[in-house]
C-alpha cells in the first residue's frame, strides 16, 4: 500500500494516482474511489461524512466498487490504516 497523502481515499484509504482532493487537498475530483465507492467531493467532505460512508461500506461487506481493480493481496485493515487521520 501507498501512504502519500493526498493520494488515499478519506473513506477507506485506497491509494489512487489521481489524487482524488487534487494534490492540495481541497479541489475533490468528484471521481468514484476503485474500492469503496465513494464520490469524492460528496460522501467524503468531512470526517463525519467519510466515518458514515466507511461504516455503511463495511457494514456491507466491503465490496470493491470496480472489483476487476482490486489488488490480489488486498487485506481491508491494513488499507485502512491509509485513512488520513483526521477522517478517521
């Protein structure tokens, strides 16, 4: 896993390329994450929206939103511990 920042989902830490905040932070992309799901720019634009959107998506099995993207060797916890911090 990738811990860069900007580059980790708020809701479930997933590493994208595209940073999906822009790489300040603050423009969301309003792209879909790979894994949880989540709008950026939507269900992500504060903590408590990001911890909601987490404990549904788990509560829900934690299916991949595009499954043909997740990593063989996915493991839920330890993507997690990609949350920035201050969405947790």
């Amino acid at each position: 896993m990738h811990n860069n920042g900007n580059h980790n989902c708020r809701v479930c830490g997933y590493w994208d390329e595209d940073a999906p905040w822009g790489e300040d932070g603050k423009n969301p992309t309003y792209f879909f994450c790979n894994c949880c799901g989540v709008e950026h720019g939507y269900g992500d634009f504060n903590p408590a929206a990001a911890k909601k959107w987490r404990e549904k998506w788990i509560a829900n099995g934690a299916k991949w939103y595009k499954e043909e993207t997740r990593p063989s060797n996915w493991d839920l916890q330890d993507q997690l511990k990609n949350v920035p911090p201050e969405f947790l």
